[in-house]
C-alpha cells in the first residue's frame, strides 16, 4: 500500500519545490491586513473603497471626476457612485472649476483631511505590526518591486 504525501502547504518555500503561487501569497498577506483596515476605516464610517479614493485625492489635489477614474482604472460611473458616497458622508467638497466651468473640481474636506490623516496613523501602526520579523533592507526590496508597474510578458 502506497501512500501519498500531503498537498504543499502555504509555508513551502518555492513553487519548484511544490510551494503555492506567488500570487497566493501575496493574496493572503493582502486579505490578513485589508482585514484589519477595514477595521479602522469602519470606525471612522468609511469603507476601504472610501479611504482609498480620499487617499488618492490628497495626492492628486483638486481633480475632476474624469481624472480620477483614469487614476484608479475604474469606470466614470464607478467613481461617480463613490464621490456622492464620499460627499453625503461629508469628506470632499466639490465646486465648479474657475478656469473651465464645465468642470467640477473634488477635494478632500476638513474632515475627510483629518479623518484621512487618522486613519493614515493607525494603518502606518498595521503595517509595522505586519513588517517586525522582516529586515529593513527585504522591506526596501518588497517596497521596490511592488513599486514597479506589473509587467506581464507571455
């Protein structure tokens, strides 16, 4: 009687050797700390989705829907769903741009400001948390390759 070995667990060390997909990893440690920032977001009545879009409208300034659904890759419908979320919440302010009036301008709010930088603390604490066991310098290098735009070549 033969008897068969048991399927690679997430610990293997390579997929040479039978270890899960690279994706999959990153997939789980992805899931593990979404997880603990939804906690948070929820507490300051956000979603992810929320803090998300507010974070990119603190780098980018005042944008226009338009610009901000290039940004993020979603559909113009898409971010329009989520700013009137985000306005009825009381996070951005939009207004009319003075240079083209055809325009309406988005930006983050007083509160949406000092709810963004809040939320930014405690998610900077999550990820500290996540990152003890790692050296500074695979942390530079996980940080530098995650940086980079995804290529993939068939």
């Amino acid at each position: 009687m033969t008897t068969q070995s048991p399927s690679p667990t997430p610990s293997s060390p390579s997929r040479a050797e039978g270890g899960p997909w690279l994706f999959y990893l990153l997939k789980r440690w992805y899931s593990a700390g979404h997880a603990r920032i939804e906690e948070v977001t929820r507490a300051f009545g956000m979603t992810t989705a929320d803090y998300s879009m507010l974070a990119m409208l603190m780098r980018k300034g005042p944008c226009s829907s338009a610009d901000l659904a290039r940004a993020a890759r979603i559909t113009p419908q898409a971010v329009t769903q989520q700013v009137v979320q985000l306005e009825s919440k009381g996070l951005i302010v939009r207004y009319e741009n003075e240079a083209n009036r055809r325009i309406t301008l988005i930006e983050p709010s007083v509160l949406g400001r000092e709810s963004l930088a809040a939320i930014d603390q405690q998610v900077a604490q999550i990820e500290r948390a996540f990152l003890t066991e790692v050296p500074a310098e695979q942390e530079a290098a996980i940080r530098a390759f995650l940086s980079r735009p995804p290529v993939f070549n068939p």
